[in-house]
C-alpha cells in the first residue's frame, strides 16, 4: 500500500478513488486502485479528468502502430465523451498515435461516438476450482 508520501501529487487521482474502484470492479482483479496510482507516477499511465470523471490510458507501440489505450473510464460516460475523449483523441494525434483503443463494459459502445464496435473479448479464469 502506497504511503501519504508517496501519493502527493496525485489528490487529482485520489478524488476519484470511488468511481476508478467501481470501474475495476468490472475488471476482474486485474489492478487496484493502488497499482493504478503506481502506474501514473512511473508515467506508464496517463491521467484524464474532467468535473466528475476520469480516463486513464496507456501507450502501446507496436510493430506496425502506436495505440492509446484505454485502461478504465469512470464517472458519466456523457460528460467523458464530450468533455475528456476530444482532448485525449487530440493528444493521441499529437503523439502521433494511430489508433484509440477503448475495452470496456458495454454502455461504452452506445455511449461513444465514432467508435465501433472490432472485438469481443473473451476471459477464462484458468485457475479456478
């Protein structure tokens, strides 16, 4: 667990303790929000936030293209797509991304325009009783 020093310039992430935890819930046990908080200090996670509502994204660079990553969306899917996905699509084009890449639960697909819809993805709990 991330000690208060440790987390010191990160309150603008720690505002949004409750809805990151809500949006990981639907991630399986994948991260907590403590891996996420170690994630945007190391930089490997960038941090997006708006009123009451944050995106999180990472780079992926391939061998063919760079992608922006969504890792978690939380808050009011509205207020994300007309407020925070404008300037992180313009930052992706900046960094000279080729691609945005948003895996989530399914509001997300109705609640995104311009988006489509290019993969189901599939989970097995491999070590299950």
């Amino acid at each position: 667990m991330m000690e208060q020093d440790e987390i010191e310039g990160l309150e603008h992430v720690t505002k949004f303790r409750e809805p990151i935890e809500r949006a990981l819930a639907y991630g399986h046990g994948q991260m907590k929000f403590n891996d996420v908080l170690d994630y945007i200090k190391s930089g490997e996670f960038q941090f997006w936030s708006s009123e009451n509502s944050c995106v999180i994204t990472t780079i992926d660079v391939f061998p063919q293209i760079k992608q922006l990553t969504v890792v978690i969306g939380a808050g009011d899917l509205k207020e994300i797509d007309n407020v925070i996905r404008p300037v992180v699509e313009n930052w992706a084009k900046h960094i000279k991304c080729d691609t945005m890449l948003i895996m989530g639960r399914p509001g997300w697909e109705r609640a995104l325009d311009g988006y489509r819809r290019t993969a189901v993805v599939l989970e097995k709990k491999l070590w299950e009783a």
